[in-house]
C-alpha cells in the first residue's frame, strides 16, 4: 500500500479556499507541541495569541494598524507573483519610502509649510520605492539578473543608508545622541480616526488598495495579462502580452505600494524616522501574500490575521515570558505549510494498493 | 525452463495450434481514477508476426504498450511472455528478458554523439569501443546507415529514429514495439523502414505496430487489433478489409467527409511572404531562408515536410511572436506588417493557431472564456476602456461551442480538462469566429479524433470559401490533399515552390521533404542550351 498524489482534472475551488485554514491548523497543532516542550501551557500561551488580543478596544486598534502596512505591501507582491516576478525585497522598498518621504518632514521642520506636506510626503514615498524596485527589475529585464537576489540584497543597502542618515545629517540635535530624527510636525503627521486612539487614515488607504487591486485583477485587461503571463508565459506571448514589460510594471507597483507603507507607518505610529521601523513587514508580507492566495480580499483577512499574532506575541511574551522570536517561528512554519497544502488544489492525496498477483507454480 | 526452449520457435504465421503465443495480455486492465484506460484487453502475439495496434487518440494503445514495456503495472489481468505469467519491474527488465520499444519521442541528448546515445541507452557492461563496432555492425546489417562519431543535434529526424531503432536492436529483441514510427518520415524513408521491419520478421522476430495510417498498415501487417475507447474492438487481417472499414472499426462509426464547395474563388493576395530570412533563436533551431509565397483569398496553401524542419521558425514570424526587421516580408492585407507585434497582425485581420495547444494556443489552468480573451481582446470588442466584458467572452465561448460542437462538462471549464480534439475545435472555432481576412493553422488536427479533424477540416475549407486566405502546416500528406489547393514543402529551412494539389503526388513530396530538388533534368537541359 502507497500513498501518491495524483493529478486533479481541474484545479478544486474548495480546496483553494480551505488550504489555507488547514495551514493555520496544522500550525497551532505544531506550535501547541512547541510550547509544551517549551514548557509553557499550550492553551494559555494559544490564548495569549490568538484570543486575549481580541477582547479589548486597544489591541484590536492595533491590530488594524500592524495590518495596515502587511496588506498594502502583500497586494505589491501578489500582483509581482502572480506574474512570475519574484519581489523579495519589499523590506527595502519599504525602507526607501520611508527615507524618501522623511526627506520632506525633515526638511520643513520648523517651518510653516501648509497641508500640502503629507500629500508630497506620500507621493513622493511612493515613488522612491518604485525607483527603489525598478533597480532589480531592470537588472532581470536587460541583464537577465535574478530579481530574487537582487532585490533582496537591496534591502540591506535600503537599512544601511537608513542607519546613516538618522545617525548623520538627519539625526535629531535634541534627541540626546539617539539615532532619530526629531518627531515630525503635525502637518507631516498621518491623522488618526479616532481621538486618543491607535487607528490612523493609512488603514482607509489601505482598504482602498485592496479594492483597487480586487477590480484590477478580476475585470480588467491589465490584471488578466498579469495573471496570464504567470500562469502560461508561452500562451501570454501568443496572446501578444510583453512579460518585460510586466517585470517593469509590477515591481514599480509593488515597490510604490512598500514605499507608501513605509511613510506611512514613519508619519503614523511611529512619529519620526529611525532604524528598527520595520520589525520585518516586508518579509511578513511575503507569508501574507501566499496566505491570502494571491488574492485580494484573501490579503486582507490573511493580513489581519498575521497581525494578530504580531501583537499575540507581544501579549505572550509580557504575560508567560515566551521569547518574541516564537512569532517568526510561527510565521516560517505557517508559510511552509501554505505552500504544501497549495499541492492539494492541483493533486489529491490517493491511497494505491499495488497488484501484483504472481501465477503460483510457474517458478 | 520450459518456456525458454520455445526461443526459436520455427512455426510459421497462421499455426500456432499447440503453442502459445510470445506475448500475451489476459484481461489487462488499467485504471486511472475512475477513468479506465484499458478494459481488460486480451491480445496474442505471435513470432514472426507484424501485429498493428490501431486506435484513435485516447483508444488506449499508449497504455497497453506502456504495460507491456514495464512502464506502468496494470491494475488488473497479466502478462504473458513465452507462456509463462510475468510482472515486470520496469523496462530494463522488459529489455532483459527480450522485449524493445522505439518510442515516438527520442529521448536522445543533442549534444552527445550517435554512439555515445546507445551506450547511455544500453544495460550491458561491454566496453564503449567494443559497443561501437557492434553500433556500426548492427547498423550495417540492417540498412540504418549511421555514423557513431556524429552528434545528434546534425541529424535529420529520420536518422535520429534510426538510433533509437539500432539502439533497441542491439539488446536483440524478440519482440519489438515501434509507436507511430512514420509520423516524422518521408514517404521514402518509410518505405526504407518497412524493408528493415520486413527482415525482422523473417528473422522470427515479432513487431507490435502503433499507427493511425490504415494504408500503411494493410501494406505492412499480418494482424491488426482494434481498441476503442480502452476496450478490444476487433483483431482481424488488415489485409482482408479496405482503410473505411477499419476505420469505422476505429471511430465506432461513418465519418463525416469533408467537401469542398464547388467553384471557389480566388481573390485578391492577402498574405504575402519576400524573401524572408529569419536566425534562429534557440542554439539548435533552424534559421529561415529566403522564404516567398502569395498567398489569395479563398485559397489554402498546405505546407508539408518532416518536423523540425523550420515550420516553427515559420510559425513564429508568420504570427509575430518573432518580430523581422525588414517590414516588407510579412505583408497582411496589403499592408507591411512584419516589424507588428501579434496584436497590431491580428487588428489587420490575422488570426493563428499554433501546434501546441496547451500552454502555447490556451492557458491550461485558465476557463475557456479568458482563453477566448487571449486571442480576442485585440479586436473582437471584448474589451471596453480597459475593462473586460465578461458576458462577450463567454458569447465566444457558447458560439464557438454551438458551431463547432465542443464537447465539456460544464458552461465555461478550465482549457486543460477538455479531450484533446475538443480544445482544438474550440481554438480552431475561437479563430474562425473572428472572421479573420487571413488563418495561420500549424497541425491542426495533430492528436485530434477523426470525428474532430472531419470538423476542423471542414471549417478550413468552409473558411477559404468565405473568402479568407488560410495557410496549414502539417505532416499529415492525407490531410493536406483533402484540404490544400497546392502544396510546399519545406525543407532546412527552405520553401519549395508550391505545387497544385493534383501534381503533388506522395513521390513528388517526398523527394522534396528529403531535400532533393524536382528539376534536375530541367536544370541539365538549361546548361546544355
């Protein structure tokens, strides 16, 4: 008796829907073991993570606000991968934004520069981490360099000039030496929803991204040459649709989408530029792009959901000392799961009982 | 023990009474989920016996031979060698024990030399130099001149069958399997096979023939077994019925014939080729020389030769997935169109079908109504501002499934679940619905039952006499002589000039799919003059 995967007839919707919540259970099983050698109560530390962040007002603000830059940043990615575009360093494009539209806030500090401050601050944001992006882009397209080294090893020169700046020429001259510029002004500052509260205009924005990308992929052209080009590049060409082409435009996308997260996660819970930013949103959003199926609304909801164990890990670790690091853990295994149970939307699992019946006697 | 005096079995064709058979299948059944692929087929084989295998795509016969070669265990029934019940582990064990198989792919390595392919090929531990003098021995015995020391990626597609041939030859086969082995030959060098398969059989070997062309067979075969839909139809001595019955045998049924309507006209020059000249684009391709055609409307021009010899270079040009720098060498419509991508040809009127059709004419995973928007979305309203309108595409898909017949499950499935020939009927009809001034059609019924190649051809000609301009590759000679008004051959990369349908005779072609020109005495008596 063996156990093989056979190939389906037609891809099973079902299974695309439900792959990812077989995932997130065969996670909380393997990190319910985890914890127990951990020596830490598995329902108390499941607790801490996935439910006593829902019970109160300030938590579930928060969550929003962690989600905010993994769904705009997720989105980018997914129309990257669903062309065949393999955007790893979202992290630097995040980063760049984040510098480049700091550049503003720092430098009308003081001033009494009007309203227009936080628009420029945003577009500008955007553009950098779509130039940002562009530069392993072009590489593929002209070189035929690979985009995921490329890309990814930008990130580290997005961080270090970060590093550089915030300690050299930007760096805040009352900030008692601290790598950190001064607190941005309230016109370079992205407004919050609520009075007191935690919840700022960049979650509407990214709601808007979603709905955007939702009508892009599923009504018009654009999004049916990305997904085309992804899913058979030879019938993408027959069709006439440029691969290149898409390389350029969905990393200047993608790049756009990180880079306006970065500024806006700068000017928004944070309040001034300074290393540490990010605690890896833009890797984060690789898992959440892959979660939420390449797909939109399946972003967001996957993106709240890794949110919450941000935010899990940081009640778990103030209320039973289990290490932060236990989140990453959580989230490498939670992708190496997604991407298994995919197999499962194009083959299913069959038992097959060789028959080998050997005439008696012959021998 | 028993079965291995029977080695040299001296009983001729037509007595087996007393023996039994070399190969026999009793019951063989193989099961792919729910779908039955052979249903409990019995078949004998005999020595000295050229056995056809016939069957429609999908009948059955890859499977059944699959088994019999060790590649896949069937479910169900067994396998019989000499007389005696054996389960084999794979194919070096079918090797050993005497049974070869030339499969209709090679599985050779370009870069690798003739002799260096066999000896990858071969289980045995004889020394390369020694292999070799057997290569060229073997080759020379049987009439398959080859040179060990040349690389594959040199040879013609017929020497390169050669290989494969020698190479199963060399393990002294006592019964060999050959798949389709005509599909990539000229008529001439299929005759040559069938000499080489002749003396096979005179040395006592058996032959199990996969062919679908019943001419062929009833020329070649003692016995033919007739599978349909996975099940044993008939066996019967092809030689006693005429091509239309084993054909009804075949399709289960009268096939539709394909008429062309009387007094076609021809219009005015719709695809014109000058001159064109094309590198190619891959290591091994075939560079495109000096191509020239007209090419009217209400015409259908068929280009023959043996595959591999620049049609897909052709293709590509011709369509505009490759771009040519010159503009005048594709002219569509009147119109230089040779520097224009795939979309601005197909604003002009042209539409393609290439040979592939998943992953190259559809996206496999993707629904027959985006699959229509691939091709459609240049200039066939699909699309509005940018926007797709769903409900045309899936127009496209109920008409082309209307006109054309496309069998499927449900309204609007993925490409890849469809059968064979009816995602050809449906790409062929997604094109033709288009009403295109000009078609571009490489292999158009390859692979295809004969009840969807019967639809196929049939638009084709309904198409030309519509008034469009259609041009058709292919490697079926039948089909391109039901269908063309002339035919040209290509050849390295060259066209010959195109011949009238009724000169084109099979010798005519194939002396010029082999490369030799029609003209030498013409030419001769030119000098002399």
């Amino acid at each position: 008796m063996q156990l093989v995967l056979e190939k389906r007839a037609e891809r099973s919707n079902t299974i695309a829907l439900v792959s990812p919540l077989i995932a997130i259970g065969l996670t909380i099983i393997t990190m319910t073991i985890l914890f127990a050698i951990l020596g830490k109560n598995p329902l108390l530390a499941l607790h801490a993570y996935f439910i006593a962040p829902l019970t109160d007002s300030y938590s579930l603000q928060e969550i929003a606000v962690k989600a905010t830059p993994l769904v705009m940043i997720a989105i980018g990615l997914s129309l990257c991968y669903l062309a065949n575009a393999w955007n790893i360093g979202a992290e630097g494009q995040f980063l760049i934004g984040a510098v480049a539209g700091s550049w503003i806030a720092v430098k009308t500090q003081g001033t009494d520069a009007g309203s227009w401050v936080l628009p420029a601050m945003l577009v500008l944001a955007a553009a950098g981490g779509a130039l940002y992006a562009l530069i392993p882009a072009i590489c593929k397209v002209k070189f035929g360099a690979s985009e995921i080294l490329t890309s990814l090893m930008l990130v580290y020169v997005a961080d270090l000039l970060l590093d550089y700046l915030v300690r050299g020429p930007w760096r805040d001259p009352h900030g008692f030496n601290f790598p950190t510029t001064a607190e941005f002004d309230p016109v370079a500052t992205v407004p919050l929803l609520i009075e007191g509260g935690r919840l700022h205009l960049g979650s509407i924005i990214a709601l808007l991204v979603v709905a955007a990308a939702a009508i892009l992929l599923g009504r018009t052209i654009k999004g049916f040459e990305i997904r085309v080009v992804g899913a058979a590049p030879r019938a993408a060409r027959f069709g006439g649709f440029n691969s290149n082409q898409l390389v350029i435009l969905t990393f200047a996308v993608s790049g756009a989408l990180a880079g306006l997260a970065g500024i806006i996660e700068v000017a928004g819970p944070v309040g001034h530029l300074q290393p540490g930013i990010s605690p890896g949103y833009g890797f984060t959003a690789i898992i959440v792009a892959f979660l939420g199926r390449l797909n939109p609304l399946g972003i967001l909801i996957a993106g709240l959901f890794l949110a919450l164990t941000f935010i899990g890990g940081e009640q778990a670790q103030i209320a039973m000392k289990i290490p932060l690091d236990v989140t990453k853990v959580f989230q490498g295994i939670l992708l190496f799961y997604v991407l298994a149970c995919d197999s499962l939307i194009l083959y299913r699992f069959k038992l097959v009982f060789p028959n080998r019946q050997v005439a008696s006697g012959t021998h | 023990m028993q079965a291995h005096q029977r080695m040299l079995d001296p009983t001729p064709n037509g007595l087996h009474s007393g023996e039994s058979p070399l190969l026999q299948t009793l019951g063989l059944t193989k099961r792919y989920g729910d779908f039955l692929a052979n249903d409990s087929i019995h078949i004998d084989i005999w020595p000295k016996q050229i056995h056809a295998l016939l069957g429609e795509n999908g009948a059955g016969k890859s499977t059944l031979v699959k088994a019999i070669y060790g590649l896949i265990q069937p479910s169900a029934g067994e396998i019989r060698w000499q007389g005696q019940t054996i389960v084999l582990s794979g194919p070096s064990e079918a090797r050993s024990r005497g049974i070869g198989m030339v499969f209709q792919h090679f599985s050779l390595f370009d870069n690798l030399t003739v002799a260096e392919n066999v000896a990858l090929g071969l289980d045995g531990k004889e020394s390369f130099k020694d292999m070799s003098a057997r290569l060229e021995q073997v080759s020379k015995t049987y009439g398959l001149p080859l040179d060990p020391k040349r690389e594959v990626w040199q040879l013609s597609v017929g020497e390169r069958q050669r290989i494969e041939i020698v190479r199963a030859l060399m393990q002294d086969p006592k019964f060999l399997i050959l798949d389709e082995p005509t599909a990539v030959l000229t008529p001439q060098e299929a005759d040559q096979l069938f000499v080489v398969l002749e003396r096979l059989k005179a040395e006592g070997r058996a032959i199990l023939y996969i062919s679908h062309k019943l001419e062929e067979v009833k020329r070649l075969c003692d016995t033919a077994t007739i599978l349909r839909g996975g099940k044993k139809v008939d066996t019967c001595n092809p030689r006693l019925e005429t091509a239309a019955s084993l054909a009804r045998m075949m399709v289960g049924g009268e096939i539709k014939e394909v008429k062309a309507a009387a007094g076609r006209k021809t219009t005015v020059p719709r695809l014109v080729v000058n001159d064109l000249s094309l590198a190619p684009s891959e290591p091994h391709g075939v560079r495109l020389e000096h191509i020239s055609f007209e090419l009217k409307g209400g015409e259908i021009l068929g280009i023959a030769g043996v595959a591999g010899n620049g049609q897909d270079e052709l293709f590509a040009a011709l369509s505009g997935e490759r771009l040519s720098k010159d503009p005048g060498t594709v002219v569509i419509e009147g119109i230089a169109a040779g520097h224009l991508s795939i979309t601005q040809r197909r604003k002009l009127g042209a539409a393609f079908v290439p040979e592939e059709r998943l992953g190259h004419g559809t996206a496999p995973r993707m629904k027959l109504s985006e699959n229509a928007l691939l091709t459609g979305h240049a200039a066939s309203g699909m699309v509005h501002r940018g926007f797709i309108d769903t409900a045309a595409t899936l127009k496209t898909v109920d008409r082309a499934t209307e006109t054309f017949d496309v069998r499927k499950a449900k309204r609007d499935p993925e490409a890849a679940s469809l059968s064979g020939g009816n995602l050809q009927k449906f790409i062929v009809g997604r094109e033709i619905l288009r009403n295109p001034a000009v078609l571009v059609v490489s292999q158009p019924t390859w692979g295809v039952d004969a009840g969807a190649a019967a639809v196929i051809r049939q638009a084709l000609l309904d198409l030309a006499t519509a008034g469009a301009a259609v041009l058709v590759t292919s490697q079926d000679l039948d089909e391109l002589a039901e269908i063309a008004d002339r035919i040209a051959v290509m050849f390295h990369g060259h066209l010959s000039a195109p011949l009238a349908t009724a000169d084109a005779t099979r010798e005519k072609l194939g002396l010029l799919m082999g490369g030799s020109s029609l003209e030498p005495k013409e030419a001769a008596h030119a000098v002399g003059a």
